[in-house]
C-alpha cells in the first residue's frame, strides 16, 4: 500500500500542472486585452530555382496561423501556387511555386504579405538552377568530400615517423601543438554554429541548441572516457584511444566543413564552393598531426592509420551530402555544439595526458616549450584558416 501512495504522491504534481495547463490553453488567461499588432512569423527556409520558376518553401513558427495574401517578385505582385494551402497552422510548412522568368545572374527578392499586412522577405543572391539530386551529383558531392576530409588528415597523418624522433619533452611539445589545433577548431565551429542558429527559426531556439549539445556531448563523452579507463591500462592502449577520440572529434569538425561547401554548391555559388574546397583541404592537413600525436610511443599498422583518416575525413563526405540535398539550419546549429563538445572533451583528455606523463617522468606540464607547441598549433590553424576566408 505504501508503494501506491508513493507513486501517487509522486505523479499528482503532474496531473496538476497538466490541468491547469489545459485550462488555460482553452479559457485564456483572464486578462481580455488585445495585442497591439498581430503575432506573426514566417520563415523562408528555401528558395530552388527551375525553368519554371522559384519554389519557395516556408514554415510558420509563430503562435497563430499566418494567411499569405500576395507574392512579390522584384516588386512586382506575382501569381502563386500554394501547397497544401496559403493558410499555414503552427510549425506547419508549405511550398510556394512562383511562376517567374528569372534572369541567370541577376539578383531577385520575394516577398509574401500576410493577411495582416506583415511581409517577410528572401533574397537570390545569384540566380541559376538549383542542381538537382542524381547520382551523378550524388558521387561528384561524395568526391569533393574526399578532397577535404579524407586526403589531407591522411596526407598529415605522413608526417607519424618524422614525429617519432622527438624525445619525452619533444612529445608533449606535440601534444600541446594538438591541443591548439582543437582549441582553435572548437572556436571557430562554436561560431559557425552561432551563424547557423541566427539563421533558423527563433522558436527552436538555434543559440542554445549549440551551447545545449556541446555541454551534453562533453559531459557524455567524459562519461564515456572515465568509464573506458577502468578498462584500459596500458599506455599504449590510452594514446590509440585518444587518437581515436581526436580523429572523431575533428569528424564532427569537418561536418561541418561539409556542410558549408554542399550549402554553396546547392545554392548555385560554384565559385565559393571551389574556394572553400581548396582552403579547406589545405586548412585540414595540419589535423593529421594531431591525430598521430598520441600514437608516437607505438607502432601501429597501416590498418589503424586508414581507419584514422577515415573518421577524421569521412563526415565530410556526409556533410556535403547533407548541406546540397537537405540543409536545414536547426540541425545545423545542433551538430555544431555536439562537435564543439566533443573537441573540448579531447582537448581535456589530451591535458590530462601530458600532466600524468610529466608527474611520472618529473617534469613540468607548464613549460615554455608546451607553451610554445599550443601557441603553434593555434597559429597553424589561424593562418591556413585565412586561405578559407581571404
């Protein structure tokens, strides 16, 4: 009887808080006051361009229905065609096929008025077709992923037997290179998780989707990495596995990279695009030594390298697949803090590293020839960051 009691004291606050929500969903609040100005939002999440036109996809993320009245093209009222309706209820999305004679390069603006007289806008940067899913497309996306993932972490991974002759100190120099390269990788895919969320629909909240699932995917990985040390003792053993932490923190990374360039392409800026795949690759060389770092007390097999390259570089393909075919700013934004928690959680498994090895070896884990690695990785990173961005 008294497990009863228990379970109903512990699920009576529930009913509750359920009934009084439900009360106040269908019978308001109490206060009769009207707002000022109708509460609408309306995202444009796409706009493809065909021969026949624009199709316009949008979501209504705010709290009412949003009626689209009219269509302006270049500020010219437009006919459209509504799928499912031009009445949209919460979070529910729609397409907008605009029969329009686009120009091949030119810039174009939409705008969709409501029946309240809102207008949301979305601009064509630059127009042209919108390149259209096929296999063909399909392993030419998979090929550029290729080219920025998995052949310059492998390339870097190259540089193992020259970093093999370095002595104990020389090491943890290496190691404290590695953990510039992360620093400097965490930031900057913490940022382009924040411009991701910018974009999205501020109902989902994209700012703290980022900081939500790097803090989560740190902790989880933490988690994870006390729960492995019980089981792994041999030194050799911890620096395999921490490469292979590194090579997957840095997949997460190059996601994202993958992201951006498949986003570029998709948009019909194949000049960016091409860009960003030569800074990129060049960018990602320097991974490799990272990766290889904690293996340069062992000697592992051709095997371990390939399977190294490929979790570093591989999500890259997957990214470029994902930002040409279905890029979606929310997921976006998600995958970017579970990245940059899974980055932080290396670079603290790699400190830690470097602070047992120099308390069993006698010597200071804060060195000037430390300090000097980690401020050549991050430097490293920042300058072959430039090609990208220049």
């Amino acid at each position: 009887m008294q497990k009863y009691r228990m379970i109903f004291w512990g699920i009576l606050p529930i009913i509750l808080l359920t009934a009084i929500i439900v009360w106040i969903v269908n019978n308001g609040t109490g206060v009769s006051n009207n707002p000022a100005a109708p509460i609408e939002v309306l995202n444009i999440e796409k706009i493809k361009l065909d021969e026949n036109g624009f199709e316009v996809k949008v979501l209504n993320s705010g709290p009412e229905e949003v009626t689209i009245a009219q269509v302006v093209v270049d500020d010219s009222f437009w006919n459209a065609e509504f799928a499912p309706s031009d009445t949209l209820q919460r979070f529910e999305t729609g397409t907008i096929n605009i029969p329009y004679p686009w120009v091949y390069g030119d810039p174009h603006e939409i705008k969709l008025i409501t029946s309240s007289g809102l207008i949301f806008s979305g601009e064509v940067a630059v127009a042209t077709d919108t390149p259209k899913a096929s296999p063909e497309l399909f392993w030419q996306y998979a090929l550029i992923g290729f080219y920025v993932g998995i052949v310059p972490v492998g390339l870097g991974l190259l540089w193992y037997p020259f970093l093999r002759r370095f002595t104990t100190k020389g090491m943890h120099a290496i190691l404290a290179l590695t953990v510039g390269l992360l620093f400097f990788l965490a930031v900057d895919t913490i940022e382009e998780g924040l411009e991701m969320a910018a974009g999205a629909p501020g109902v989902f909240q994209g700012t703290g989707l980022v900081w939500m699932g790097a803090l989560l995917s740190f902790l989880f990985l933490v988690a994870i990495d006390q729960s492995n040390d019980k089981k792994i003792s041999r030194a050799s053993a911890q620096g395999k596995s921490l490469s292979y932490k590194i090579a997957a923190g840095i997949g997460l990374h190059n996601f994202g990279e993958g992201l951006a360039i498949g986003a570029a392409f998709a948009s019909g800026e194949a000049a960016l695009g091409t860009f960003l795949v030569i800074g990129f690759t060049l960018h990602n060389i320097t991974e490799g030594v990272g990766i290889a770092s904690p293996l340069l007390k062992e000697r592992p097999t051709w095997k371990t390298f390939v399977s190294l390259a490929a979790i570093a570089g591989g999500p890259a393909i997957l990214g470029t697949w994902v930002g040409g075919f279905i890029f979606n700013d929310t997921l976006a934004a998600l995958f970017f803090g579970i990245g940059a928690g899974a980055i932080l959680q290396v670079i603290y498994a790699i400190s830690k590293m470097i602070v047992k090895q120099s308390s069993d070896k006698g010597l200071s884990p804060v060195s000037w020839i430390n300090f000097g690695g980690l401020t050549m990785g991050i430097l490293l990173m920042y300058v072959t960051a430039l090609l990208v961005n220049f």
